[in-house]
C-alpha cells in the first residue's frame, strides 16, 4: 500500500459476482437470438401454409332470399307476418289493394253487357230478316207452282173435252152414214143429211181447236215447271249471322280478354310466399342505405302506397343451399366445374365435407367485404358455386373454408 492509502494492481483481487445475476446477463444477450429464432420459424410456417392452402378460399353460404313486391301499384291492405315469422309456401304475406281493378272490372263487366244486350237486338232483327226474305221466297216458289197446277188442270179439262167430243163425232159419223142412206133411198130429205154433216164438220173443228190448245198447254207447262225450277234453284241471299254479328262477338271477346287480364292483376295483388323461409328485413338497393332513417325499410306498413316492383318484405331460406367462393387470380387455372372441393367449417368442432364446383363464372367480379383481407383494399376474384354436402348444417352467411387441388 502506497502513502496515500491506495492499493498496488498486484494487490487487486476480481469480486466475485453471484450466480443469479450471471444468469439475468445472459438470458438478455440470448433474447435478440430467441427472437430471431421465433421468426424463422414463423416465417417458414406461414410459407408452408401458403403452399399448403394455394388452393384455399373462404367462402359464404348462402340460401335464396326473395324480396316480395306487388307486380302493380297499389295501397297495402295487409301484412299478416312479422319480421323473423317462419312462413310456409304459399303462404299469403301481403295483401295489396285493389279497388282501381275493380272499378275497372266493374266498367269492363258493364260494357260486356251493353256489348251482348246489343249482340242479341241485332241478331232479333237479322232473324226475323231472314225469316221474312225466306216467307217472301216461299210465297213466289208457291206462286209458280200454282201455275203449273193451273195448267195442269187446264190440260185434264181439255182432254176430258176431246174425248167426250171424240165419241160425240163418233156417233155423228154412224148418223151422217145411216143419213146419207137413207137419203140415197128417198126415205129422208137430204137437208137432214146436210143438217147431221155441218154438225159432224163443226165437232171435228172443235176437237181440232182443243187439241192445238192442249198443245200450246204443254208447252206453257213445261215452260212453266223450267221456271219453277230455276227459281227453287236459286235461293234469295240471305244475311249471314256469322258475318254480320262478327263485330259484336269479336268486341266482346277483346272485352273478356281485357276482364281476364284484369282478374290476373287482381290475383297478384295477393303475394305469398315463393318457399319455406323467414321474413327478414327488406334489403335495400344501391344508394338507399343512406337515405333511410333507422327502423326504416325494414317492412312495409299497411296503408302505403308501393309502386310496381318495389319491395314490401323479404323471405330467406331457413338452411343455406350453396356456398359462394372466389378464387384469385393464382386459382383460377386449377379451377372447372366438377372439380372436388373440401369444405370445412369454422366452428369447434370442424366439420368436414366432400362436394363439387356446379358453376364458376367467366368474369372477375369484386369480393363481399368482409372477405377482404385489408378492409380498406378491394379484393378480387372469380366467383364459383359449391354445393352443400349431405348432413352438413351451415347457417346462412356463415363463413366457410373451401379447399382443392
């Protein structure tokens, strides 16, 4: 030891240090390579999940939802459901006023009878046209047939003349002949020969006469018998019913086919449910999310007026039917429809079924965001159906992993 108290460096002896804090020295230099140890590790487990899930998306079960609305405007008259009711199929939802269809089918139904009562006056009249052009026919048809049976009868009498005449000359003819004997033998004057011959000659005469006139009679019969048939043979034109009441009939039935379309409207005013389902709330269209106040659109009230096509409620499958996927742009190549696919849930346990892609669209379309990775980065993809395996429960909207290759 020097003068001034201090210690020579022969003299210095290292202290020792305790075990416990040789250990914390050292656990904070092996911390950096613990860490960078970690993170090797992580890092080739994150590429081998990628490879190992190159052909893995989420995807969304779905089921069909339908938005129930009138085909026609009208006022709401009824909504027997409420939001979250179980509806069957077929089951009446809504109910839609109707009181413009039947005022317009009351004044369709006026004119169809207006239409008929005019159908049937115009067809009064046509008949008893017809029937009167058919009397006045018939009447001329019996008119020329009264002449020929006039002359027919005519033609009798002047043959029964001939023959009573005939034999009348006949026994002139034995008269004049015992006269002209009788004259010969001075037993009778001769004017009594001559009186009997101007009789016999007056008788010939006579039947000469008649049978010229019996002649000229069947010659006028047969005339008239040709014009009797000619007459029968060319009936009058009569009016057709058919084609002079067509008018009506086809005005009643354009009136008919308008009441029937009217009464189809009117069925459709009635909506019932598509399928088996729960009504949910309407879901809005782009652009109307922020126009509505909250609570609104959830259902249609009774008493508002809805247009054509504009939603009232809308119904959701109770179980999902398909699930909806998109593959990037790395999957597309290795995906077909009919390819096998491996669904798994997220649930705990996980369920695991085997199905097949029904359909894959041809286009890139921009994914749901709540599958975007980044929520504030547009992803991506082509969309593709799969179907639900058998005995596999999903609920709709629920997130699924779907994998192949």
């Amino acid at each position: 030891m020097s003068m001034f108290g201090r210690r020579d460096k022969s003299d210095v002896r290292p202290i020792p240090i305790p075990l416990g804090q040789r250990w914390r020295s050292s656990r904070y230099r092996l911390l950096p390579v613990a860490i960078f140890g970690v993170a090797v590790v992580l890092a080739f487990r994150m590429l081998g999940n990628h490879s190992s899930q190159a052909g893995a998306v989420m995807g969304i079960a779905r089921g069909r939802v339908f938005q129930v609305s009138a085909a026609y405007m009208g006022r709401i008259r009824n909504i027997p459901v409420r939001l979250f009711d179980r509806v069957s199929r077929d089951q009446v939802v809504a109910v839609v006023g109707d009181d413009l269809l039947a005022a317009q089918i009351a004044t369709v139904s006026g004119e169809i009878s207006r239409l008929r009562a005019e159908y049937e006056r115009e067809r009064g009249v046509l008949i008893a046209d017809v029937a009167n052009r058919r009397s006045e026919w018939v009447a001329e048809s019996r008119a020329f047939l009264g002449d020929v049976v006039q002359l027919k009868v005519k033609m009798l009498d002047l043959i029964t003349a001939i023959d009573e005449d005939r034999a009348l000359l006949k026994g002139l003819t034995l008269e004049m002949g015992n006269a002209a004997r009788l004259v010969r033998e001075k037993a009778l004057a001769a004017i009594e020969l001559e009186r009997t011959k101007a009789a016999h000659d007056a008788l010939v005469a006579k039947i000469r006469r008649n049978e010229q006139a019996f002649e000229d009679l069947e010659a006028e019969r047969k005339a008239a018998e040709a014009r009797t048939r000619d007459y029968r043979n060319h009936t009058p034109v009569l009016p057709s019913e058919k084609l002079d009441l067509e008018h009506l009939r086809k005005a009643i039935e354009v009136q008919e086919g308008l009441i029937r379309e009217l009464e189809t409207q009117r069925s459709e005013m009635v909506l019932r449910a598509p399928f088996d389902g729960i009504v949910i709330e309407v879901q809005p269209r782009a652009g109307d999310a922020v126009m509505r106040r909250p609570g609104e659109g959830i259902l249609r009230r009774e008493g508002e007026v809805v247009a054509s096509g504009e939603p009232i409620l809308a119904i959701a499958e109770t179980s999902p039917s398909e699930v909806i996927a998109y593959a990037g742009e790395h999957q597309m190549q290795d995906l077909t429809v009919g390819t096998v696919v491996q669904i798994r849930t997220r649930t705990r346990p996980a369920h695991t079924g085997s199905s097949r892609a029904v359909a894959v669209a041809p286009t890139v379309e921009r994914l749901p965001e709540r599958l975007w990775a980044n929520p504030q980065v547009p992803a991506w993809g082509r969309p593709f159906l799969v179907s639900i395996p058998p005995g596999m429960e999903l609920s709709p909207g629920e997130l699924v992993l779907v994998r192949w290759r």
